[in-house]
C-alpha cells in the first residue's frame, strides 16, 4: 500500500510527478508532464501560464474529472492522505463536492440550462448530506447570501440565463463551498468579467478562504490576480512547471526566462511605465511535438548564452535555488541573478 509523500503538517493535497497525457489521430499529447507541488490548508496556490499550458488540465486531473479511458494518468494525488490516482471512482465521486470543489471557467456552460440555481445547489448539498428539501433549500438560500447575491430567497428560483456573468459566477462559488470543502480549485474564475466584478469575486475568494480555512488551487494567465490571492506560485510551461516558490520570491527575484518574460508583459499600477510592455516572442510549443531540451529554447532571448549551451538538447530538471524556490533552467544561478538585476529588473 503507497504511504504519502513526506509534508509538512498542514499538507492538504500533495501531487507527485503527475503526467496526463492523450491519445490522437496526430500523437501523444503530453498535457502534464510530470509536476509536483503541495497546498496548505489555509494557503493559495496560483498556477500561471499560458493557454495550452497544462493548468486546466492538472486541475481537472486532481478533481477526477477526465473520462475514464480518455486520458493516460500516471503519478500520486494525496487528498488529506487519501491517494486519488487509481482510487475507486465512486469514492472520488464522494470526495468530489465534499472534501473538494472547483470553480470552472465558464459558469454558463457548466451550470445546467434546464435547472434553477437553488435546485443544482440543493442537489449538490443533499448528495452528500442526508437532508431534505427543506433544509437544503435553506442551506442554499444563506450561501447564495453569504456570496452576495441580493434577494436570494427568490433568486433561487432563477434559471441560469437569468442571471448576469457575475452573478452566475458567485452562484458557482456559492454551489462548490455549500458543503465546506477543505480543497477549492478555482480555474480562470474572474475571465470575461469586468474589472469591477473580478475584484469582487477575487475578494469573495478570499473572505470566504479566511472563514472556511481552506486550501485555494487559483489557475489563471492573469499575474495581477496572483499577486492579489497567491501565497505561492507555480509557473507551467509546456506541461511542466519551471518554477515554484512563495509568491514574494517568484515576483521579485524569479529565476527563469520565461518567468521574466511575464512580469515583462504585466502592465504596473504602483509606478510610473516609462517603457513599453515587452511581450514573450514567438507562441507556446505544441504539446504533440515538444522541443527538445527547454521547451522554452525556441522562444528564450538567453538560449545563446554560453552558460545556457545545454537548453537544445537536455531537459532541465527543477532545482533547488533557495529556500522553498525551484527554477528548471540550465543557467547558473549567478549567471541568471545576473541578468535579473542588470538586465531586466530596471525595465520593469
């Protein structure tokens, strides 16, 4: 019988070098490719990347939620030392919803046209609570409350075109913590909402984190949301993660390229832009044919450098280069805090 992985304490959800790939008509998509990280109860994780990056997909692997047979799953999901990978389905089913929850991309379509909103909330509750009705529309009429939603007694009975993007949001929220989890997985939870709206959801996340002390997955290609949520951060590239770390170390002394080509495309509020934004070149690779070596070579303005000779042909494993930060890059770490504080660090 497999033992967890060693944690610290508060570990909630510990995730051991997880690869989901695909099989297609074209070849071995290599969505995942082996990551790993932990999530404290009580903290935030923010995944970051670009589109086609692997995050959505990690996510949905922890949750269970890719159709069996569909996908190629390898590796270790620790849920409050409860391995998931292999686990019975129904008892992923049970823990799903209960110990942990997700917020998906787009409300419109993960919520059920055909049902109210108290009615899917009420199913979700009384699924793992032997209540009746009664109780479980009550219990979803103070959650639609709690998450702001005026009038929520008789916006229960509201369908789901009814309601605004916002608001269909928080009534996804509301429906993933009606039954307290102790996990939420929130995947690109404030996109095509206006900037108004997502400060609001971003703040709902976080009071209702505070109140049930959960642990918090934030998946996301927003660097502004990290910096307003994440206690720690996990780049991914290509299916892997290139760089992991509290949030203060990844946004003030990052140790990979493309982390710098990142916080070069984020526009600053706290000062004044003298320059213009520096986007990442080129596009992400395609996760069929991943470049060999760094999959960021082909994009990386330092692949040339001597100290880098490496990044074409070996794939750079994810070290150690200070406490509790990890960076996958082939240059020296002097070579890289170099470049950081020279080059980079003043265009920002």
């Amino acid at each position: 019988m497999a033992t967890p992985p060693a944690a610290a304490p508060e570990t909630f959800l510990s995730v051991r070098d997880l690869r989901i790939h695909f099989d297609t008509d074209d070849g071995l998509v290599k969505s995942v490719d082996g990551i790993s990280f932990d999530v404290q109860r009580g903290r935030t994780l923010g995944i970051v990347g670009e589109s086609g990056s692997g995050k959505s997909v990690t996510s949905l692997g922890v949750m269970g939620l890719h159709r069996a047979g569909s996908a190629r799953i390898s590796g270790e999901v620790w849920l409050d030392g409860e391995e998931l990978i292999g686990a019975d389905p129904d008892r992923v089913r049970r823990l799903r919803g209960s110990k942990m929850a997700m917020i998906f991309q787009d409300p419109l379509t993960a919520l059920h046209p055909y049902y109210t909103i108290g009615a899917q909330i009420s199913e979700g509750y009384r699924v793992h609570n032997k209540v009746d009705k009664k109780t479980a529309r009550k219990r979803s009429v103070e959650m639609l409350d709690r998450v702001g939603i005026p009038e929520p007694d008789q916006r229960f009975d509201d369908y789901p075109h009814q309601f605004s993007g916002g608001m269909r949001q928080r009534a996804m929220i509301a429906m993933a913590l009606v039954n307290n989890p102790e996990l939420l997985i929130a995947d690109e939870p404030t996109t095509a909402l206006d900037v108004t709206v997502q400060a609001q959801i971003l703040d709902l996340i976080r009071d209702l984190q505070k109140e049930f002390g959960s642990g918090v997955i934030i998946i996301t290609h927003d660097l502004g949301v990290v910096a307003e949520l994440a206690d720690d951060i996990m780049v991914m590239y290509g299916g892997k993660a290139i760089e992991r770390g509290t949030a203060e170390k990844v946004f003030y002394e990052p140790q990979h390229p493309y982390t710098w080509g990142l916080l070069g495309s984020m526009p600053r509020i706290d000062r004044e832009q003298t320059a213009r934004l520096i986007p990442v070149k080129g596009t992400p690779p395609s996760l069929i044919n991943v470049p060999s070596g760094c999959a960021f070579h082909p994009r990386c303005p330092y692949a040339d450098v001597p100290a880098n000779d490496a990044s074409r042909t070996e794939i750079p494993l994810l070290r150690e280069v200070g406490e509790g930060h990890f960076a996958a890059c082939h240059m020296t770490q002097d070579e890289r805090s170099r470049i950081w504080t020279e080059e980079i660090a003043p265009k920002l």
